[in-house]
C-alpha cells in the first residue's frame, strides 16, 4: 500500500473507561483535537454497541463511538497509537473503509 496515499478508516473510540466511567465531552474533544493536527479532520458518529472475546475469553460489552479519517496509513497508525495510549485501552480496532474516495471542494 502506498503511504502517501489518503484512505477513508474507521476507528473505534471507547465511550467509557476500563473502571466504567463515561469519558467526559471535553476529554474527547482534546483526542478530536489531536486527530485533526494530524489527518486534518474527522468524522465522530452516533455510539454503537461493541462485543468481543478477549484472548482469555472474557466477553466484553461496550459502547464504541465510531469515527470516520481520511489519512495515510502511516497517520491511522499514529492515531491508533496515540488513541491506545490516550484512552488506556488494551486494543483499539481500526479498518479501513475505502480507497475510492473522492473529495471535492467547490471552486471560488
């Protein structure tokens, strides 16, 4: 995959902490802050409800908020990354949704 090339991801946010508190509006606005210094901008979505089985087998059950970026492979792995480290999660899944992009701005 070329990394200069800009691909549409998903990434998903975790709603709560591993302890089961709501993360507060303004700390994700300061993790939408950081994305955006490095893709440029995004595109938060409604929660959805995640499950998964750990490794050790234990389900888990949580409110993901969805979050389309439009950026290099290089920039989604800082981000995936970053949002590791930010949120204290033990695994952020990230996919991308398209390479057929297209962005149009509106000529002046």
């Amino acid at each position: 995959m070329n990394e200069d090339k800009r691909i549409l991801w998903e990434i998903l946010v975790p709603r709560f902490s591993n302890d089961g508190k709501e993360f507060s509006i303004e700390f994700h606005r300061k993790w939408d802050e950081k994305v955006r210094k490095i893709s440029g901008g995004l595109t938060v979505l409604k929660p959805a409800k995640g499950q998964w089985i750990k490794p050790n087998e234990e389900l888990m059950i949580e409110d993901m908020i969805p979050v389309k970026i439009y950026c290099t492979e290089k920039e989604i792995d800082e981000i995936i990354n970053y949002t590791l480290d930010y949120y204290s999660q033990d695994s952020i899944f990230a996919y991308k949704v398209s390479d057929n992009v297209k962005l149009v701005h509106k000529k002046e």
